[in-house]
C-alpha cells in the first residue's frame, strides 16, 4: 500500500516531488527528439512517420513529419532508463526523504509481476508506459492543433500553446492514475498536486523544448 501524508495540497514540495515522480514521463519528449531526428540525422536510418504522410479530410496531414514511430517507440525508452535512475537513486526512500520519493515504494507488496520484472525491470516498464502515454497526449494535441489550421504556427511562438503542452500531462497522469492505481504514481494522494502541476506544466515544457530547439533536435522551439 502507498504510506498516507505523501503529499499535501498546499505543500509545494509536494508539487516536486511529483514532478520528480513524472519527471522521467515528461522527458519522453526529448527522448523522440533524439530517436526520431538526431540518430537518423547522424546514422542515415529511414524515419516512418506515424501518418504515412496522409492528409485528413480538412487537407492537413494527419500529424506531419514532427510524429514518428521512431520517436513515439524510442522516446520511452528515455523515460524508462531515467525511472531506472530515480529508482537506484532513491530506493526505500519514504516520508523522511520527501520530496526524493522511491518511485517503487509500494510495488514488492501488491503486483505480483513484480517478481518477474525485478526492481530495475518493473521501474524501467512503468517509465516507458507513462513515458509513451506523454508522447500519445502530444500526439492528440498535435491532431487537434492541424484540425483547427494551427499547425507550424512560426518560429517565436505557438498560436496553441496550452495544446503544445497540456495534453501530453494530462495523458500521461491518466495513464498513471489507471494502469498502476495500486502504485505511488496512481495514488489519489497526487491529484491535488496533478492540477498544480499543470499550471506549470507549459513553463516546464516549452522551456525543455526551446534547450531542444537551440541545441538542434527542433525545428521550432514548442
């Protein structure tokens, strides 16, 4: 079971250490970014589009040459790799070490396929789900933006910036709170601090993304 008291709704620590608890989902992006640019910039590999190139009935692509398999698989594998890390980092940690929380605190005692996975194994699953949930949200945002005309709205910055970056949040809690309701990631405890963090999430995520686009991995900074 998850220890009751982890977070609190006005506590801000309770707000990091949710963020860090998300944070590795929340890197998937960056993880796309790597996996569906930067290797097949550098290697030559062939990148598939999610969309086959297909227009929508509106005239727009589906999603356009931003959404790839190659990102939406090997992003997550970012995000798992980083909850490995979480999890080595702060292993048994409870109460006392807020807001350095063990990722898989509760897992030994209630999921069976615990035994299987291992500690490294279960943590590195759970950050490739949430992980590929954050790339799903961006995915449907993206859908919605071409829908409505707002696709490639310039260099500066996105006429859209609540679909650049709330759906991916919002699926990636919605995986957590459904797939691993036993687990601290699907605790009831975190919905209060969910919605703060939301707030927060566009400043979070255009700010990842801008790191990306200055560096290289991005043609726009959103």
């Amino acid at each position: 079971m998850v220890p009751e008291g982890l977070f609190d709704v006005f506590d801000p620590m309770g707000v990091l250490a949710l963020l860090l608890l998300y944070g590795p989902a929340y890197l998937s992006n960056t993880g796309a970014m790597i996996f569906g640019k930067a290797i097949p910039k550098i290697t030559g590999m062939k990148v598939w589009v999610i969309d086959g190139g297909k227009d929508w009935k509106d005239g727009n692509r589906l999603l356009g040459d931003g959404k790839s398999w190659n990102g939406l698989l090997g992003g997550p594998l970012l995000s798992g790799i980083l909850t490995m890390l979480a999890t080595y980092l702060w292993n048994g940690n409870a109460l006392e070490s807020k807001p350095f929380y063990d990722p898989l605190m509760a897992m030994p005692h209630v999921d069976p396929w615990f035994a299987v996975l291992g500690l490294y194994g279960s943590a590195f699953f759970i950050g490739y789900v949430l992980g590929f949930g954050s790339l799903v949200g961006d995915s449907l945002g993206s859908f919605v933006k071409r829908r409505r005309g707002l696709k490639r709205e310039g260099e500066i910055s996105s006429k859209a910036p609540l679909l650049d970056t709330l759906p991916f949040a919002i699926v990636c809690f919605i995986f957590g709170l459904v797939l691993f309701p036993n687990q601290l990631y699907g605790s009831h405890q975190l919905i209060p601090s969910m919605i703060w963090l939301l707030i927060l999430t566009p400043i979070i995520h255009r700010s990842v993304n801008v790191f990306g686009y200055k560096i290289g991995l991005k043609s726009v900074p959103y």
